[in-house]
C-alpha cells in the first residue's frame, strides 16, 4: 500500500507539473483513479500502477512501448469483441502511462480503404488515448507480419522493449513471432505480455 501511495504520489505531482491537473482538485477513488474533478486515470487496481508490466514500462517511457495487435473488423467496420477487449487493455495501460506510446498493429480490411490500426485508433481515442501517443503500423495481414513490421518499427524508433497487448488464446504464439522476429532482425528488444 505504501508503494502504491509513493507512485500514486508521483504521478500527481508529474500532472501537476505538465500541467495536465491542478493538485488542489485532486481526490483518488478505491480503484486507483482521480475522483470527478481531476484528469487522469491511474489505472483500475493497484497493479495497473506497480505490477509488472507497469513496472516494465517506467523504466523507459521512451524507450518502451504498448503494442496492441489488431482483429479482423466487420464488413462495415464493426469492432469484434476481442479487438474490443485488446483496445481496452491498450487504452488502460495508456492512460497509466502517458509518456509510453502505443502501437497500433494490423493492415488491410475486407474491402474498406482503412486498415485495422486506423479503426484501432478511433477505439483508442474514445477511450481517452490522444492521438499523440499513438502510432500506425498499418500493414501486416498475420501475426507474423505484425510482429515483423512492428519490430523493424521498434528497432528504428530506438525501442529497447515493447509490451504486446492481446488475447489469452493468442498471446503465446504473439510472443513467440516477436521474438522470432526480434532476433531475425537483431533486435535487442525485450517484450512482456499484457492479457487483455
């Protein structure tokens, strides 16, 4: 409970100083985020905030990244309930953590001139994730194609890790295509998994 007060504590006075909440308004509910007159949104739980995968990302918030894999999208666009679920996840990890970007990954839909990232984003921004902190990887067809195209994208921007944001059904052969495409590419990216 401590650590979390110590974390809760830093990142309100990080908001305080961006500017993004004014610290005389703040209130932290039960569940970890601000009360009805503050901005932010700490996460769910406490382990939204000092877990593993939080602690992985703020060793680096510019070096590591939230990578959500996409789903197919229905013939006119709609949002299938897995993709759903990947982008809530996403959404919550990004909220946590602003300074971390996220990835949106996957390419071409049915017969729609949008890709999936594209859709992803507009799921992104309804859950409160500014158009800033996202990025396209807007032509993959498969996992491995994601994995291999977000890589390339990750090694150029500089990554040194990436969380990858999926279903449970699906995370062991996600994990496994980034790690294969890590080390085609000689990558030194180090990647942890984040169930949706």
């Amino acid at each position: 409970m401590r650590l979390r007060t110590l974390v809760t504590a830093v990142l309100v006075a990080v908001a305080a100083i961006t500017g993004s909440v004014g610290v005389s308004h703040i209130t932290l509910t039960g569940n970890g985020s601000l009360g009805s007159s503050g901005s932010l949104d700490f996460g769910s739980s406490a382990d939204d905030v000092v877990g593993p995968v939080s602690g992985f990302l703020w060793q680096n918030p510019g070096g590591r990244y939230i990578v959500v894999l996409g789903a197919k999208v229905g013939t006119l666009g709609q949002t299938p309930e897995i993709l759903d679920q990947r982008l809530s996840k996403a959404a919550a990890l990004g909220r946590t953590h602003p300074f971390n970007r996220i990835i949106a990954s996957g390419g071409g839909t049915w017969w729609l001139p949008v890709s999936e990232a594209q859709f992803m984003n507009v799921g992104l921004i309804q859950r409160g994730i500014p158009v800033w902190q996202m990025v396209n990887e807007g032509t993959s067809r498969s996992t491995v194609e994601n994995a291999g195209n977000t890589v390339r994208m990750l090694k150029a921007m500089g990554a040194d890790g990436a969380v990858i944001v999926t279903n449970g059904f699906h995370m062991q052969r996600a994990m496994k295509n980034f790690r294969d495409a890590a080390r085609a590419q000689r990558a030194r990216i180090t990647f942890m998994s984040a169930y949706a």
